[in-house]
C-alpha cells in the first residue's frame, strides 16, 4: 500500500507531491495525458509565483512582464488604466509551469505516471482503492490517502459523492502567433457576468480569452473580437472554470485541491497561485497514515476564504449599471496599491494611499 496518491498533475497536484514525497511518504501521481496537456486556463499570474519555485524558474518560464491593465465596459468605450511603476504580474509559459512542477516532484522522490487515468475509486476505513487504466491496461493501487487535483470536473470528487462547485463557467482562449511584448493586459467587461482579455505574452504572441456562463456562445465572441482585431492564427483552447467552493471538499480519506476544489480567484478566474498555497497547507496537515482531513479543510479555509468572499463581491460590479460601473472604473482608476491575488489587500493602507493620489 502506498502513502498517498494523487490524481492529476497540474500546479497544485504536482506541487503537492513534491511537499509530501520531500517528507519522505511514498507518493505517486497519476496524470491521463501527458503533463500541461491539454492547456485548459491563462499563464497570467501574479510575482509570488516565483516563491513556490527554484531561483532560476524565471529565465525558464517567463515571456513577459505586466505592469497594469486597462478595462473596458465595452468594445469601442473608452479605457480605465489600473498600473503600477513597476511590473506586477508575469506572464509565462503555462504548460513549462505544470511540467516543471511535475519534474521537482519526480525529483523530490514521487513517482510520476502519465497516462493513467483513475476510473473508479472505493473509500474503506484503512485506505482507498483506486482503479487506475495505464498503457498495459487496468489495474487496481491501494492508497492511505487520496488528493484529488483533478480538475474542474473531478472523477475523485464524483466517486466520493463530494458536493460541486458552485458554478462551471465556460472558457476559450487563443494563443495568437504576432509578437506583442507590451506591459499592458486589456479587459472587457462586455461579457455577461465575467469578462473577455487580452494578454500580450512576448515573442510567444497575444492571449485572447473570455470566459462566461454555459448559456453564452463564447466561441461567436471570440470568432468577432479577432475578426475585429485582425488577429489571425494560432492555437485554441478551452475548457471550464469553477467558481464557489463546495460546502466540503474532503473525505476520510481524500481531500480535492486545486480546481477540482474550486480553490480559485471569483473575479478572475484563476486558480494557480491558491492551489498552490492549499497545496502547502494540506502538505503541512497531513500524515496519510493518519489523516486529519477536516484539519485540512478548515485550515485552507481561514487562509483563503475572506479572500474567495472578497473577490466574489468584486466580481459582482461586473453587473452593475452602466453608469454605476462607469463610476466605479473612473475612482478607482489610476496607480494601484492592489495585490492581484488579495482582494483584502483594497483596504490595505497602500491601496487607499493611491486612491486618494
């Protein structure tokens, strides 16, 4: 019987395999593609991902660097810049970030499987049967504890009959190829109760992204906003975005991470640096031979929950009136003192300094 085992490999599964095989568990992960693959979200992602990281991770995965961005309510409306003088958020390579993880935590000792899909799983008082079909067909592990970091639609979260996010929304992006390596993110708030972005990502070329209800055709919007930009080209994505975190996310013997616990930013969408930071927290609470599960689920919630509830009532002024919103973008644009992973940081003492600048 192994220690623990973890389905799925992104950022915050991988992270936490490489915590908990650095401990000395005996981890192994399964991953039903190959690591980074499909890309499914933004490589958008604010300077603290670099704590999680080796020194010389920048130079690797970098493409650019963000210094603020301008919103919009609608296409043709004029702008409302939000910047720092300095950067504030890298843009970076997403897929060399997941496999980069994955290699720190093969490093660390943890035993990488791709393609391996987990099919089935049985929760029994002294472990967990995983039934796990590889390349040499189906097999069954046995696991003291289980981390679900399967995504947004979960197979671990389904067999143990966790509750569901609150919400799916539905995300297309596109990587297009022309260089644009401006310090500038644009937002338009055009989008029924989310948003549509563009994201200059350097020599890699721009992101152009949106992301809505399952109600809206976001692939027509996408189609027009680059016919309207003459953006041609490129490689597209897409895939679903949880929004809410389930009333529970943790078994006895299994705890979801990550996007299958809907552990991501309300306003935005992502979901890296806080899967990440919950990778941590559950590494630093658990002992798979004796898992103190709920241990995990209140100690992830003190550290992000405030944070969750403020960036759900930010992402709420996306459909305010349009005079209101108007209102709202013109006070507050101008230099920030905002971290773009804390919205607690609005009533910082630096943030309501540069208001009244």
């Amino acid at each position: 019987m192994i220690d623990v085992a973890v389905v799925g490999l992104g950022p915050a599964g991988s992270h936490f395999a490489r915590r908990a095989a650095a401990q000395g568990y005996e981890v192994v992960g399964f991953e039903r593609n190959e690591v980074g693959t499909p890309l499914a979200c933004s490589g958008h992602v604010s300077l603290d991902l670099w704590d999680f990281l080796p020194e010389d991770a920048p130079e690797k995965l970098r493409q650019n660097e963000i210094s603020g961005a301008r919103f919009r309510l609608a296409e043709g409306e004029r702008s409302y810049p939000f910047y720092k003088s300095e950067p504030i958020s890298n843009v970076i390579d997403r897929v060399g970030l997941d496999r980069l993880l994955a290699d720190l935590a093969a490093s660390a000792g943890a035993d990488i499987r791709t393609e391996h899909q987990v099919t089935a799983l049985e929760e029994g008082p002294e472990a967990v049967t995983l039934t796990v079909q590889g390349p040499d067909g189906e097999r069954e592990v046995q696991a003291r504890l289980v981390v679900g970091a399967d995504g947004p639609e979960s197979t671990v979260r389904r067999e143990l009959g966790l509750p569901e996010p609150e919400e799916l929304l539905v995300g297309v992006l596109q990587h297009v190829p022309e260089p644009d390596s401006s310090d500038f993110v644009d937002v338009s708030l055009s989008v029924p109760s989310f948003f549509a972005w563009r994201i200059p990502r350097g020599e890699a070329g721009v992101e152009y992204g949106l992301a809505a209800p399952p109600t809206y055709d976001v692939v027509d919007h996408l189609d027009s906003w680059l016919e309207s930009d003459g953006a041609t080209g490129g490689e597209r994505f897409g895939g679903h975005i949880p929004i809410g975190p389930p009333d529970r996310v943790h078994s006895d013997r299994a705890i979801l991470l990550g996007d299958a616990a809907a552990q991501t930013k309300p306003f935005t969408g992502g979901g890296i640096l806080y899967g990440l930071r919950a990778a941590d927290i559950a590494a630093e609470t658990l002992d798979p031979r004796n898992p103190d599960t709920a241990a995990y689920e209140s100690a992830w919630r003190a550290e992000l929950g405030t944070e969750i509830k403020l960036g759900t009532l930010i992402r709420k002024g996306y459909s305010f009136p349009r005079p209101l919103a108007r209102l709202g973008l013109r006070t507050f644009s101008g230099e920030i003192g905002v971290h773009m992973d804390e919205p607690s940081s609005l009533f910082s003492r630096q943030a309501l300094a540069a208001l009244f600048r």
